[in-house]
C-alpha cells in the first residue's frame, strides 16, 4: 500500500489519538494531521479529563466496554512509565456519590478501573446529602501536557501535521485517499450533521495541593479533580449554549457546590477560569461514511470518510477505544480499495 494518503481533520484528543493509531499501526501509510487550532487553544485543553463514563443506550455495552477498556489500558500503561509526568498521565483515586441510590450500582466499567467497590456507611457519613458511594481508582489525563506528547509520538512516527482550516471535506480528496473526520463540534457544517450540539463547560482551576482525592456528584455536574498541576472543580452543562464567556454566576455557582463537599476548597486560590464547548451527540459517530455525495471520485478511485466525532463531555475517556476502532475501519478500506490504489 505505499503511496496511500491519509488525512486526519482534527487537532484535540480524539484527532491526535486516531492519527497516532493509524501512523503507528500503518506504517506504509502517510498520514497527515490538519487542525485549524492546536493545543492550547482545543476544547481538549480545558478538559477534566478523568475517565468516567454514563451508560448509553443506543451503543451496544460491549462496545462501549471495548472503547472504555482500550482506553484505560493505553493510559494505564502511560501512567506507570518514565514518560508520565510529560504525558500529563495519573492514576488517581477517590469517590463517586449519588444523592439517591442508582438503579446500576456496579457500571459497565466498574470491573475495568481499578479496586472498584461501594462505599461503607462511616465513608458516607463525610457527605450527609448523599445516600449512596462507590470508590475507585482511575486515570487523570491532563491533555495540555497529554496534546504535545500526543503530537511529537505522532510525528516521530512518521506524521506530519499543518495548521490550516478545512471548510469542505471534499477539498481534500484531490490529495489524500482515505479522510478521517476527528472535527467535534465542527462535524455540523464538515459532515453536515446538526445533530452535533455544543454543550458549554465552565471549570475553574484551583491552588488546593492538600486535596489528593477526587469528588464526582454521580449526576455529573459538581466534581472536584485534582490534577499535576492544580485542582480542576465544576462545573456547567449548558446545552445548545455557544457562550465562550467566563459566567461569574457560573463561578460562584460552581465555588459554592464544590465547597460544600469538600470545605477546605474555601482557602484555596483560584488560578484560572476556563470556559469550552463539549462536541455533544446522542452517540458518538464511528463509521463509514455511506453518502455517495462525499465518496469523491478523482481520476478513477474512490476517496473514503472515516467519522470519529461526537464524544460530548467524555473525548478523553473514549478518545483511544474510538481512534482504535477509526484505525480498522481506514485499513478495511484500504484493503477494499487496494486493486485501485
């Protein structure tokens, strides 16, 4: 297959994952990477970037098991190297807690962390409003380390990346054969998709270096994370919102539930402010594309899409376990088209 091209549009943690996957594992494969905004000005940036995941039930479970579990073993394996600490790459352990005690006490993903189990009576007595725990050991990925690591292990792989806005997916097709579409919230107007909504996401970033445990409200909108850097709280789910303004209400808001979880957050200084929109979709879109309109012929060969968009607020968590799924669709496309090629 020398010769073959292939293009990732795409510069956050899911671009960067899937272009790493198919110029590691295609090693006769020229890949290019095109971002118009690269890390640190990516919504991956601003990410918590814990791994956690809800239930969906439009994805079969033992998919999202296999996208969560390559994910958590990729980052795993980073987490206990030398490269750790530039990767921006933590094992980190804590508390999940419930208001009311859930119908799915063990989730998909509880056997795929690490030490997983609920928590006793005298652990919940630290948080009274709530009724139910569960605690665990996960991964933190920090991608304003994770994104430049991501990108020099790309190009030592032979990749190579451009900053350039792509307006229209067919204007690629003249130089590459397979295109992967990695574009979040720009896959609204790229694959014309309107079912891609922007949910917008306010975190603070907090000088706490005595909190070693993270805090998430099992409804996915008050959490605590601390991190190599700082204590990342919040934060907002605003959906349909495309306001990239820091909100004061927001803050306070988000100061006030975090602080009545964990009290000493009241002395702690607040470093920085971050506002982002999560690429949100009901699920996540990995696939072929099957419209004949952007299979684009040039000069008697077939130029295929790669869709990988649409994580929401879980990019980080999944970003590897779909990049890897990406990387099989692009190579049954390019054995599919290898008389052509």
């Amino acid at each position: 297959m020398g010769g073959v091209r292939v293009v990732v549009v795409g510069a956050g943690v899911v671009g960067f994952s899937t272009a790493v996957c198919i110029a590691e594992n295609l090693r006769h494969v020229s890949v290019t990477l095109l971002g118009e905004k690269f890390s640190p000005e990516t919504t991956s940036d601003g990410a918590a970037g814990i791994l956690f995941a809800n239930h969906n039930p439009d994805v079969p479970v033992e998919q999202q098991r296999r996208w969560f579990k390559s994910s958590f073993d990729h980052l795993r394996l980073i987490a206990q190297s030398e490269d750790a600490p530039e990767a921006g790459v933590m094992l980190s352990s804590g508390w999940q807690i419930f208001r009311d005690v859930p119908e799915d006490k063990t989730p998909y993903w509880s056997d795929l962390v690490l030490g997983f189990r609920i928590m006793t009576e005298r652990e919940m007595v630290r948080f009274p409003e709530h009724r139910f725990g569960q605690a665990f050991t996960t991964i933190k990925c920090e991608c304003s380390r994770y994104l430049p690591w991501l990108e020099k292990r790309f190009r030592r792989a032979g990749g190579q990346v451009e900053q350039r806005r792509v307006d229209n997916l067919q204007d690629l097709s003249g130089s590459f054969d397979v295109i992967v579409n990695c574009s979040g919230l720009g896959s609204r107007s790229l694959a014309a998709d309107v079912s891609v909504q922007p949910v917008r996401g306010q975190v603070l970033k907090m000088e706490a270096p005595w909190l070693q445990h993270f805090i998430r409200d099992g409804d996915g909108l008050t959490y605590i994370f601390p991190g190599i850097q700082g204590v990342t709280i919040g934060g907002t789910r605003q959906g349909g919102d495309w306001n990239l303004q820091v909100e004061e209400n927001d803050t306070r808001g988000i100061l006030k539930r975090c602080s009545s979880l964990e009290p000493s957050l009241t002395r702690a200084r607040i470093l920085s402010s971050w506002v982002g929109l999560r690429p949100d979709r009901r699920t996540p879109r990995v696939e072929v594309e099957r419209e004949v309109e952007v299979e684009v012929k040039k000069g008697g060969r077939s130029v295929t899409v790669v869709h990988n968009y649409g994580h929401g607020g879980v990019g980080v968590t999944l970003a590897w376990g779909t990049a890897m799924e990406a990387l099989g669709l692009v190579k049954k496309s390019l054995q599919g088209n290898k008389a052509k090629l």
